[in-house]
C-alpha cells in the first residue's frame, strides 16, 4: 500500500490520471506487471486491472446505485438480480451500508464516495486507485475505509492512496511518496519515516499539529468568549443567523430535519458537529436557498429568508461554501475569473459589455490572496485541482460586501495541511469584521479549534451545545453518537 501526499496542485491527480489511461504522458515510460503499461485510456486501464476512485464523483445523479453499478459492466441482456447479489455480497465482505434501491442524487457526499468505491471494487482491480477518498468521509467511516484498504492490499493486490491527512498514512502506509510541484520530493518506506520530515516535504517548512496551530495563530478561546459576553451584557439581540425550529422531510417522508434551532451571534464562529447523514447537508442546503423548509423559520439579521431563493440568499449578504462544490458550488466550464464574480459582474460591465481585462485584474488579486495556484485568472475551473477548485469558491464567497453570514459545509475538504491554517485564516478574518460563520465539517478536531462552541447535531435535532474547548471532546463525540 502506497501513500502519495503533496500540497494542492502538486501533481497527485494528474499523475493517478495518468495510470489510469486518462491522460497520456508527453514523455517517460509506465511498466506494469513486468511488462511497458501504455492505456489509451481507462477502458484499457480497466481491461488491464488498473481501477480507480476518482476526486470528483462519476455516478449519475438520476439513477438508483444498483444502476450506477452496472453502467459499463455488462453487455447484451442485464441481470439485476445477479448484481444485487454482488453488490451484497461485497456490502458484507467489506462492512459497507448500501441501499441499492437509493437514487444518487439524494445520498449524501460520503455515501456516494462508497458507492464510488464499490463499483471500483467489482471489477476485481488487481490495482487500486483511490484519489483522496477519505476527503469526503466523516471520522467513523475513514477507519472503515482504511481497513477495506489493507483488506484489499492483503489479497495480493496493488493500492496508492492519495491523502492529505498524515494520521491515515501513519496507520496503513506501506510506502510514501510525496510530490511537490510535480517532482518526487521524497520516497520512503513508512516505517523508516517520520511525520515532520513528510510534512517538511510537502510545504517546505516547519508545520505546528492542526488544532494547536489554528488556535495559536486565530487566537480563539476565552478572549473571543469574553468579546460576545460584552454584547451581550450590553443588551444587544443582534442575530447574524437564527434558525427556529427547521424541519424537512424526503421524498419518502423521512425526517431529515426535526426542529433543529440555532443562533449565531455576528463575530462567532458556530460549529455543527455530527455523523455525516444526520442532517447537515439538508441544513446547508436550507440555508443556501436550495431547498424548502416543510416547517421552520430562518432569520439573517433582521431579513426572513425562509424558503428564499439562492440569489435573495447572496442579496442578503449570506456566502455559502457547499459541501459539494461541483454539484453547485461552481461552473467548471468556465474560468475562474467568470466563477468568482459570477453573481457580481456590474462593477465589471459598461454599456452592457463586460470589461475582461478589468474582471482578469480584480480575480487575479484573488488568487494571491486565497493561494488559488493556476497560470492566470483565464484558466479553465474545471483544470484546477480540487483544492484550488475550493479556495477559489472560498475567494468568491468571503469577499461579499457585505458579508452578514458565511455558511461554510466541509470548507477545507480536500486540502492539503498548510491550506487548512491559511482557509481558517481567512475565516475567523471575517469574523473579526463582525460576521457570523455557520461552519459545519465532519473534522471534530478543526471544529474544536477554530469555533466558539459547537452545536451536536443527531437524527435532525440539535442535542446539545459544548464550547468549543479539547476538555470537551469525549461529551461532543458522545453526543454525536446519540448517546445524551
């Protein structure tokens, strides 16, 4: 089991789309099994026993995941009875939870990184691709996947995993490699490495552990404390965020939401800690304008945005970073320049023609400040590594003007450790101007040091309200367990 780390942009998607025959490289040679390896593309790589879990999802969102599975996997006459036999078949082997019967485009993010995972699984790989598939994981799923991965790397085959997350490697790596500015920085054996020295490779330079390093340098903790108990003692209800009583239902009339409550005060970063699947991607998308309320109010300051439209949401001063930033977080054909200021193109308009040279100008300052690394501002979304792809969402998101409120859903998914300080940075910046952050992540570590308190969210409700201090982390985890 091979490990590859490396900053955003370091080369790690583009050398695993290289081995599965999606890209050709211009020079050098691939050997596999013995033998030169030269795909054409991934039905060759395929065809090889070459399988892959790529960063973006490639289900089809209308379909069920028994038909996702045999998209490409038979030919002639289809036999679903026999690929649900199959598909239960590795659901026990490899201890994962899958409804067949499920349409895609209503699981959350990390059930469709499963199902991801399971249809590389059934095409008997004797190589392993996994491109950063924990990104999308919450923390009681990372351990199940790493086990299917030493599970799989056990029954003689291949496995490179690509990750950001030094703790995943520490516990699965046979080898590591780590890439910087697509060269090999260094390669080792695990057992021969050390943790500071991968993390000296990837960035350059000495990295604190992530909580200690986010509370030292946000300076979070009593002093943003005291600064909220000096509004309040001063008899002011000011509300960045109040959401009373929300509640939605699915199209089968399942509870997703059940009267979940929450206040967020301007100046605070409020954290919502849960298991993925209990509600927190029908709370963002509640908040986002994406989805209506069957019972519920939200309230942005003094403006009710209850069942409001994405665009009345942004008018309000709300920047929302989804949690799946290809599904709507973006616009992958365009540039990054036209996704940046994609609802705010007036200051770059005159007589109804737009003014590139000006819009280039103004997102190329953007991309210095959020570290979005690409040739310039005209380069194509969509060619950006996920991480870019992420800190240019988060570029045009927290330079609202005004910004009230940031939602913020898995904001530092798929960043590499020295982007997550710099994300977080950005973050509590905002709030220092006096907005409020609704931040939901499945990172209980992130969550506790760079929020104020934190909110457990469990089966849709609200059951309880730490703050958000490393003394509390058995209570919140338990919490997010159900157990009250």
């Amino acid at each position: 089991m091979h490990c590859l780390l490396g900053e955003n942009g370091a080369g790690k998607s583009t050398l695993c789309n290289t081995i599965f025959g999606v890209h050709p490289p211009d020079t050098g040679t691939m050997t596999w099994q013995g033998r030169s390896y030269t795909p054409d593309g991934p039905a060759a790589a395929l065809t090889a026993g070459v399988a892959m879990v790529h960063q973006h999802f490639s289900l089809v969102p209308d379909m069920t995941v028994l038909e996702n599975l045999m998209l490409g996997q038979t030919a002639g006459r289809l036999d679903r009875r026999a690929f649900a036999a199959r598909l239960a078949a590795l659901a026990v082997e490899y201890e994962l939870a899958i409804d067949p019967d499920a349409v895609v485009g209503e699981l959350s993010v990390g059930e469709r990184q499963r199902i991801e995972i399971v249809k590389c699984l059934m095409r008997d790989p004797r190589l392993v691709v996994l491109d950063e598939p924990t990104a999308v994981l919450p923390p009681d799923e990372i351990g199940a996947l790493l086990a299917i991965c030493r599970k799989v790397a056990a029954q003689g085959r291949g496995v490179i995993l690509v990750t950001h997350k030094l703790a995943e490697i520490a516990k699965v790596a046979d080898r590591v490699s780590v890439l910087r500015g697509g060269r090999l920085a260094l390669s080792k054996r695990m057992a021969d490495a050390e943790m500071g020295e991968l993390v000296r490779a990837m960035v350059g330079r000495e990295l604190q552990s992530l909580g200690g390093a986010l509370a030292a340098t946000l300076g979070v903790g009593e002093a943003a404390r005291s600064n909220r108990a000096v509004i309040d003692d001063a008899g002011e209800r000011r509300y960045a965020l109040m959401v009373d009583g929300l509640s939605v239902r699915d199209r089968t009339g399942v509870g997703k939401l059940d009267g979940f409550t929450v206040i967020v005060r301007p100046g605070e970063v409020v954290g919502v800690a849960g298991v993925e699947g209990n509600g927190q991607s029908e709370l963002g998308r509640v908040l986002a304008g994406l989805l209506t309320p069957d019972a519920g109010t939200v309230h942005v300051g003094d403006i009710d945005l209850t069942g409001a439209s994405p665009g009345k949401v942004t008018a309000a001063g709300v920047g929302i970073v989804p949690e799946d930033r290809h599904a709507v977080g973006c616009i992958t054909g365009l540039s990054i320049a036209e996704n940046i200021f994609l609802g705010r193109l007036g200051p770059f308009t005159r007589l109804g023609l737009l003014d590139r040279s000006r819009l280039n100008a103004a997102a190329a300052e953007l991309m210095v400040r959020f570290d979005v690394r690409a040739p310039g501002p005209n380069t194509l979304f969509g060619a950006l590594s996920g991480g870019n792809q992420q800190k240019a969402v988060l570029a045009r998101e927290l330079t609202l003007e005004p910004l009230a409120l940031l939602v913020a859903a898995q904001p530092t998914r798929g960043l590499d450790v020295g982007a997550v300080e710099a994300v977080y940075t950005q973050i509590r910046a905002a709030c220092a101007r006096g907005a409020g952050v609704l931040l939901i992540s499945s990172e209980l570590d992130e969550l506790i040091a760079v929020s104020d308190r934190i909110v457990v969210i469990y089966r849709g409700r609200a059951v309880g309200e730490l703050a958000a201090e490393p003394a509390n982390r058995e209570r919140i985890g338990a919490l997010m367990s159900g157990h009250a």
